[in-house]
C-alpha cells in the first residue's frame, strides 16, 4: 500500500472532506491528489439517500460502477437509462481494456521474452542478456518506457542489478555486439526498440491478444 493515503468523500450537508499523511504533503485539487497511482480513497456516506447520490454521481461520469466482492472479484453495474446502445458501449470498452496484452500473467510474457532472446542465440550467462531480458519485461508492462529507453529503462536496470547507467549501457553493448542485428548496423536503443516489437507480435498472435489499451466504439 502506498504511504500516501488519501481518505476523500461526503459528510452530513454535502461538504467535501480530505486527510492527508502529515508526514507526506502531496498537492492535490479539489480533495484529489496529483498521484492517483498512489492514492487510496474512501467515500464516506451516512445515509441510504448519500449512496444513492454518489453511486448516481459515479454512473453518469463513468456509465458504469465497479464492486468487488469479498473473493476479489469485480462485479460492473452498468447505466442502461440512456439506452442499449449507451450500455453496451460501456462494456465493450470496459472488457476490450482487460484483454491486452498487459494482463498477461508474467510467467506468459516471460517465455515469450525467452523465445525471442532465443532467435538470436544470446548468452543466457552473460548480465547483458539478463538486462535485456528485464527491459523488455518492463517495457511490456509499460510500453511508454520505450520512448526514452535510456533516460527511464537504463536508471531502471540499473537500479535493480545495482550497477550504474554507464555500466548498464556497457553490458548491453557486449551482448548485443554478437548478434545479427548488430552486424546489419543496428546499436544498443534500435536493437532493444526491435526486440520489444518482436516479443509483442509474439504476444498478440499466441494469445489472441491487443497489443496496447484501446477504445472501441460500438
């Protein structure tokens, strides 16, 4: 659970209420944090009339509401007073959003990663294929990190086999310098852009997956 904990909600007479960590001062606006990644939220209500209220509130912004039950799972209340056509474009975007390639379990997009480091014969014993093969697990789970690979991706290895940046691009260029795509003129950032595209394709076509998060309009 993150250290910044945000409870934000509803009391008697409709008057917004937040508490934050004391310890921790984050901006936020209007009761919200600017890190919602980091943020746990609580709606406080007291009557059957205030959930009626918020539940409403949420139905119109979203079109449906998420309750997960005591096992986990999530059941979706979905708004139909607009119309069919209103509901069944909220379930469709909502299911279609569960089914790239990000909700993969990681054992999954592993023996992918290893089956395309495979193709290229690289040296299972060597840090650099070690590095690789974390990169691309990252940038897998969060394909934004392949617009600056070595600005974001290089800090990160490095921070998880505690050596520096420097020493990250070093590795990658020995491994990388025995394969073929090094030998067509390709370097350390190309090669790794490369590998990714080729695991993802791998992904979509054995798990009849999308690649990314997508909309679908019905």
């Amino acid at each position: 659970m993150s250290q910044w904990i945000y409870f934000y909600g509803t009391i008697e007479g409709g008057e917004d209420m937040t508490f934050e960590n004391p310890d921790k001062k984050i901006p936020s606006s209007f009761g919200y944090s600017l890190y919602p990644d980091k943020e746990v939220g609580f709606y406080v209500v007291c009557s059957d009339r205030m959930i009626l209220d918020k539940i409403n509130s949420m139905m119109k912004n979203r079109g449906f509401v998420g309750i997960s039950d005591t096992a986990g799972r999530l059941h979706y209340m979905v708004d139909a007073r607009f119309g069919v056509h209103s509901a069944v474009n909220h379930i469709t975007k909502e299911a279609c959003r569960k089914m790239d390639y990000s909700s993969l379990s990681n054992s999954c997009v592993l023996e992918t990663v290893e089956e395309v480091l495979s193709r290229y014969e690289m040296d299972r014993g060597l840090l650099g294929t070690r590095i690789i093969r974390f990169i691309l697990m990252q940038s897998l789970r969060d394909p934004s990190l392949m617009t600056t690979v070595s600005k974001r991706l290089y800090p990160l290895a490095g921070r998880e086999f505690g050596i520096s940046g420097s020493q990250v691009e070093r590795n990658l260029r020995y491994t990388l310098s025995r394969i073929s795509l090094y030998d067509q003129g390709y370097r350390n950032v190309h090669i790794i852009l490369h590998l990714h595209d080729e695991v993802a394709a791998l992904l979509v076509q054995h798990f009849d997956c999308h690649p990314y998060s997508f909309e679908v309009s019905v």
